[in-house]
C-alpha cells in the first residue's frame, strides 16, 4: 500500500515573527517595548508587524494565523524547559516521520543565523542531514565548520564527516573533520589517536564555536546509529541495561540527562557535553516517538538555548498530544 508523503511547510521568518509578535501582544498581553526587548527588535518593528497582522486579518478577537497552536506549543515548551527559542514544525500525523519537517523548520532559522567569522560546530544524523536542501548558502568571509565527532566507514550519507564538509561548502567554509572513528576498540587506542594524531586541537576549538547544531540519538533499533550498523546490538543491550536512553554526540545519558558509567562512553571520540554546555548557543534539532526520553534527557543536560522540533513531538514532551484550544484574549 503506497502511503502519502508528509507536507513539509517551509514558513518564511517574517511570518513567523509577525505571528509571535501578535501571539504576545494579544494573548499574552505584552506591551510593546516588553515585546521588543524580548525578540530583539526596536518598538517601530513591532508597531508595523501588529499593523501588518491586522491587515492580513491574521488577528480579530483570536489569532487566527496557522501557527497559533504551534506558538502556545512554543511558549509552553519554553517556560516549561527554560529554553530561550521553541521552533515548532506543523505536523500532525501521529504514526508518520516527522523528520522532513522538522528539517525544513530548522533549515529557514539556520539560514537566517549564519554570519561572516562564525566557527560552528556540527553533530550528525538523519534529521541534521536533511536541513540541507533547506538551507540557503552563501558566500561567507573567515566561516569555520567543526565536526564535533569522529567519522564511520559503513554509511556515508548520514557519515558526521559528510553532513560537515556539505554544511562548510554551503558557506564557502573550511571544514575541521576529525579523521577517526566515532567509536574505537579500546580507551587505550582513543587515548592514542587524541594524543598523536593531532585530533586533540579540533576538539580544542570546541571551545571557540559560536553556534553548535546537535541532534538527539534514540536508543531503539529504529535510529541511525543502528540503522547503519555503527552499535552492535549487544553495545545497545548494554547500554539500555546500563540505564542509557539515548545519546548525544554518543555520549550516551541516562534519563536525568547524566553521562552513564559505560565502557562505550570511554572509547567514543567526541566532544563531551560539559565542553558542549559552553556553547553560546546550542541549536538542538530532533523528534520523533522514538527519541522522546533521550530528548528529555538531553534538554535537561545540554541546556539548549533553540529547540527545534515537531507539534507531535512538542506535545508529547509536555505529557499530551491533543490539540491544544484555541486561545481567546480575556
């Protein structure tokens, strides 16, 4: 039986700046200077956005803008996780892949964010790779590209030296790879390969980025790290027995979000997620029934300050996936 492909929404900044500046000055009931300093705009701007929603009859006793249920998801997610920026893509088949969509929302904001003179940091994965076509490129001055991981051998699409040297060429970029394994055979060989083989001052400038772009990995059979045969199933045995639910950048974390005891975790060559806290800004993109507890988790530990995600996915971390009322202002 052949199935319908999911619409992928691609929503125009202005849009969705316009749709929040109105959600918070006629639901919530922000003033206008409040609204300002909140999103970084000068008052005017928010003067003409009201303006502009109301012309577009966008706003009458409710806002009526599509994303209206989407900004109550934000908003929620936002105060609920601490998260400075909740991005949340339309989706609402309950049983499909929402990964496109969640790729394309993340596509228009990291288009919008990249400059001249950034270092950004890059992880790996199914939903990171497909931002790509989302993205548009430009020529860029002095724009660094590190992948925060070692590589694999057996899956070059979604390979984390791939997703980095496409993600630098899109910005005419230098790409920082790291020439090793993800995960090696032994703590002794990792040890070894930081040491001599100078892979030691690409993790070094970790502590430079700008901006990292991370992915959450679940711990099921249905995510990319088993899907490409990178984890054997007896690592991911272990690994659930040890309390893991998922990782990130493989560090593999337990459901409070803390780095397990586990012999994997030692012999992964990655940046570990204090270096990675130091970030100042952490851009985590990631959904999917699968990954709900490692998303959990990983917003406890990483602390990102923009969560990108899905409406099915964002409902189910506030604990229901029902469609929220529309709001009226009192």
């Amino acid at each position: 039986m052949q199935t319908t492909p999911p619409v992928v929404m691609v929503q125009s900044e202005s849009e969705r700046l316009r749709a929040r500046v109105a959600w918070l000055y006629h639901i919530e009931n922000y003033t206008q200077n409040d609204i300002a300093a909140q999103l970084g705009i000068n008052r005017v701007m928010v003067v003409r956005l009201l303006a502009e929603a109301r012309r577009r009859n966008e706003v009458r006793v409710t806002i009526s803008s599509a994303l209206s249920d989407m900004i109550a998801l934000e908003r929620e997610l936002e105060a609920t996780f601490g998260i400075k920026q909740v991005i949340v893509a339309p989706f609402a088949d309950a049983e499909g892949d929402p990964t496109k969509v969640i790729a394309a929302a993340a596509g228009t904001l990291i288009t919008g964010m990249m400059h001249s003179g950034m270092i950004v940091g890059v992880g790996w994965g199914r939903t990171l790779y497909n931002t790509l076509p989302f993205i548009a490129g430009a020529a860029l001055d002095d724009f660094r590209v590190v992948s925060l991981l070692g590589g694999i051998s057996a899956a070059r699409r979604f390979n984390p030296a791939e997703f980095a040297w496409q993600f630098a060429e899109l910005f005419k970029g230098e790409g920082f790879l790291v020439t090793a394994p993800a995960v090696v055979d032994s703590p002794e060989t990792k040890h070894a390969l930081l040491e001599r083989c100078g892979l030691a001052a690409i993790f070094e400038m970790a502590d430079k980025l700008d901006v990292a772009l991370l992915s959450v990995g679940g711990i099921s059979a249905l995510t990319t790290s088993y899907r490409t045969g990178y984890l054997s199933e007896a690592d991911r045995r272990s690994l659930i027995d040890a309390g893991a639910v998922g990782d990130v950048l493989y560090n593999f974390i337990d459901k409070d979000g803390n780095v397990i005891d586990h012999e994997v975790n030692a012999r992964v060559i990655s940046v570990n997620l204090e270096r990675l806290r130091r970030t100042p800004e952490r851009i985590l993109i990631s959904g999917g029934p699968e990954k709900l507890e490692a998303l959990r988790a990983s917003l406890v530990t990483i602390k990102p300050t923009t969560f990108v995600t899905d409406e099915q996915t964002a409902g189910a971390l506030l604990g229901s996936t029902a469609t929220r009322p529309e709001r009226e202002r009192a």
